[in-house]
C-alpha cells in the first residue's frame, strides 16, 4: 500500500532486496516478471504508472516509467512465450472502462 517492493527467496523469511517508496507512495496494484527475461519485471501503481525494473541494469532503481494519464489502468498482464528466444513480450493493460490496450515491449527489456 505504500509503495514498497520486496524480493524473497523462497528460503528466507528475510527479504534479498527491498526498495522503499518505489512508485513515490503510491500502492502497488500488480506486480508481474517478464516471461522472456527473467531479471525485468513491471509494476504498476494506482496513478496508472508503469515502472519497469531490470536488475542486470540497475538493481536500485527502476530504468523507465511510464505514466498513463488518459484513463485508471486497474490491472496489467505480460504476455510472451518463455521458450521462445525473439524477445517478444507484450503487455496488456485493463482500463477502468473495460477497454483493453496490449503494447508491445522494447526488445532490451523482453530479449533473454
């Protein structure tokens, strides 16, 4: 709810990694890894921004954001085949009127 992000191992209770007010206090609405690059994943708060985060790349901060002002995206999805190697990764955001918009990632952030 307040923005925080915490990475775990499945056998620790301890976090690895923890980042703080990730998303400026906004509560995280979905949380999702990349299908095709195991090292990035997306977050999306509830300002409708989409943050994405590549720990090869930088592990402390996210390397882009995007904000989505025309309409509240209420959830998101990845979509992608993970034995496939061409790096494509798309991403489906649901908006608050039903639509659905499905973009595609850029290939630094989807090729393993």
């Amino acid at each position: 709810s307040d923005g925080s992000i915490r990475l775990h191992q499945m056998t620790s209770e301890y976090p690895l990694m923890q980042w703080n007010d990730s998303t400026n206090g906004q509560p995280i609405i979905a949380l999702q890894w990349a299908l095709t690059r195991p090292a990035v994943f997306f977050v999306l708060d509830a300002s409708s921004s989409i943050y994405i985060w590549d720990l090869l790349e930088n592990d402390l901060l996210p390397v882009a954001k995007e904000a989505i002002p025309s309409e509240n995206i209420v959830t998101m999805a990845l979509l992608g085949e993970p034995e496939k190697t061409n790096g494509l990764l798309g991403i489906a955001l649901a908006k608050e009127s039903g639509q659905i918009d499905v973009q595609c990632v850029k290939k630094k952030w989807a090729l393993p």
